[in-house]
C-alpha cells in the first residue's frame, strides 16, 4: 500500500464531541516510508538548487568532501 492508500484508508470516528482518524497498524509503516521519501525528495532538490546557484561547485554550495563523511556513514 502507498502512503496515499493508506491516507485514503483512514476511517473517522467522533468521541465526546472530537473527531479522530483511525488508521490500521499495517497501514501506518508505509505512510511513514512515504513521508520519509518525500522529506529526503525535498533535501535532493534543495542539495541540486545550492549545486546549480554555486555553478557545480560543491563546496561553494556547501556540500562536504566525500573523504570527511564517508567513515561517518559506515
């Protein structure tokens, strides 16, 4: 199921007067893959915006060299 399943899945139910989404157990992990893959989209634009306004140079954009971050990544 995508996130947008599982958003279209929810059921309502109103308590004293609140209303409340009820969304299944199983649907949840997807939705939350969902918005994850949707945050890290925004970072690579965001990462791809900087690149291209530092004319391909990755440092004036900010970005790190490999060597210093690829032990932090192992």
């Amino acid at each position: 199921m995508t996130g947008l399943e599982a958003l279209q899945s929810v059921q309502y139910v109103t308590v004293k007067g609140k209303r409340f989404v009820v969304l299944d157990a199983e649907d949840w992990e997807p939705l939350i893959e969902w918005l994850e893959a949707l945050e890290d989209l925004e970072i690579a634009r965001e990462a791809l915006v900087a690149l291209q306004r530092a004319r391909g140079d990755r440092e004036k954009a900010g970005w790190l060299p490999w060597e210093e971050i690829r032990g932090g990544l192992e």
